[in-house]
C-alpha cells in the first residue's frame, strides 16, 4: 500500500465517494425506484422515495466502504481495484472504518425514522449480510461466493417495497429472487475478464478455480433460473402486457448472450466475456424500468 497523501478537502470527499463504489450503488437504486412504484400501483410520495434513495444510498456505500476496509489487501493486489482511496492512500483505514459505520449507522436511523422500521431493519441486514457474510466468510473461501453475496445485492428491492406497504408480499420476494439470481452471470463474465488478478489475490472466483466450460454451464443455469423468475412476476405481480413483452423477448436476449458465451467456453476460449457483463447491466435497467412502467399505464 502506497503512503499517505497530503490531499484537499475535495480531494478527501472523492476519496469518500469512491469508498463507497458509487457505479454499484447507481446500480442498486435502478431497482428501487420501480420497485416503489410497483408496490404503490402508482406514483408515490415523492418525499418517501428520496428518503428511501438517501437512506439506500448510505446503506450500500457503508457495506461498500466496509468492504473496501476488508479487503484493502486483495485491492492492491489487483489492476482493476489499485486505485481505490484505501490502496492510493489518498485516506487512512481508520478514516475508512469511521466512515463506514457512521454511514451505516446513519442509514438505519434515516430510514427507521423518515420511513420505516421494517426498511431500517432491512437496510441494516443488507450491511451486514454483505460484510460478514459474503467480504468476511464466503469471499476468500468458496467459489460460490457471489451467487450468495447476491443476496445482498438483492435487498434494495425488499427496502423499496417495505418503505411504501410496510410489509412484504410475494411480488417483493420475486423481485428479490430476480436479481439474486441475475448476480452470477452478470459477474462471472466480469471474473472471466479479470481471472488472473483474482488468483494474484487468492480470491477463488468461479472462472479461477473451474475451467472456462464449467463457469459458462454455471451461467446458463443461472441465466435460465433468472429469467423463468422473471415470469414469475406476471401473476403474482399482477403485470400487463408492457411487463411480459419486455421479460419475453428481454429473456431471449439473455439466454443468446448466455449459449453465445456458452459456446466459446466450450472451444476453451472466451473472447469477449464483458459483452454479457455489460449487457446484463442493460437487461436489468430495461426490465425494471418495465416494472415502473406497467402499473402507470393500466392504473
């Protein structure tokens, strides 16, 4: 690890921000929001969603900024994450670990009293699943590590839900389900691409301990799974026709991009992995902006 830098107070809340992987949690909001709206059949308070996108936000980056406490060994190992303000020393672990739990702290207690306790408690499950769980137990043990870490992944769809009913009901649990399973093939591409700097840093991710046929069966199963959940959401949802076209033929995509990689993992060499990392992102923007978009158009 680098030396510490003397930086500006700009320069400080970058490295903060960057603390917290702003793309992954841009990512996890995506889902919010329609989720929201599907749970209101309709608009809801504006207030309630910014409350629960703030309070999301800061629920994400603290097991993020956790996350990147943890691992501060493996993030200078790797390319991919050598720039990070832990590995850079453009901050100090103990600026790191004060952050973390101040912003994690802070998002129980936003959430619990802006919207809910039902969405505080699951804010705070949400960190703590994905530190101790997935960064502490699963990550440098098991190559099933992010099949399980996706859970975490998942839960900003059940905080969604719960900040407008205050419960949460079967279409909620689906909702769920989609994106834990859609985790797999959206990042086993991305540990294809960057395999060797995973066995640099000990990390067993599905492609550095199974050869390339292996990991593409897994994706294909998981991509299968992850799109006949998606069906699941048409009766228990209650979704109209703008859902199921998009999760139909949004679906057929999928398993294309999915045999495609299948194919080429099976001659031994996949030339491009990051395409179906890539697209997967798009695949779930586009399905949930369907999901948001349904209930507005029939109520």
């Amino acid at each position: 690890m680098q030396k510490p830098q003397k930086t500006t107070i700009f320069g400080k809340a970058r490295a903060y921000l960057a603390l917290t992987k702003p793309r992954v949690i841009e990512l996890l909001l995506i889902t919010t929001v329609p989720t929201m709206i599907l749970a209101q059949r309709g608009l809801p308070d504006i207030w309630l969603v910014l409350a629960t996108l703030v309070g999301g936000a800061m629920s994400a980056g603290s097991a993020n900024a956790f996350n990147c406490y943890i691992d501060a060994d493996i993030d200078k190992v790797m390319d991919r994450t050598s720039k990070r303000p832990l590995v850079t020393g453009a901050l100090s672990k103990t600026e790191a670990l004060i952050f973390a739990y101040a912003i994690g702290a802070g998002s129980v207690l936003w959430l619990g009293l802006l919207v809910n306790w039902l969405a505080a408690a699951l804010s705070l499950a949400a960190i703590l699943f994905y530190v101790l769980i997935y960064t502490m137990l699963l990550k440098r043990r098991t190559p099933q590590n992010i099949v399980w870490g996706g859970a975490a992944g998942a839960m900003p769809v059940l905080i969604g839900w719960a900040a407008v009913t205050n419960d949460l009901s079967p279409a909620a649990w689906v909702l769920f389900l989609i994106i834990f399973l859609w985790t797999p093939p959206h990042y086993w591409p991305l540990s294809m691409r960057y395999k060797d700097d995973y066995a640099a840093a000990g990390v067993p991710m599905l492609p550095v301990v199974r050869n390339s046929k292996t990991v593409a069966i897994q994706i294909v199963l998981y991509s299968w799974a992850m799109v006949a959940s998606s069906f699941l959401l048409i009766p228990l949802g209650q979704m109209g026709w703008t859902y199921s076209v998009v999760a139909v033929f949004g679906g057929i995509w999928f398993m294309l991009e999915s045999y495609r990689l299948h194919r080429e993992g099976s001659r031994g060499e996949v030339k491009n992995p990051m395409k179906l990392f890539h697209g997967s992102i798009t695949y779930l923007t586009v399905l949930f902006i369907a999901v948001a978009v349904d209930p507005l158009i029939r109520f």
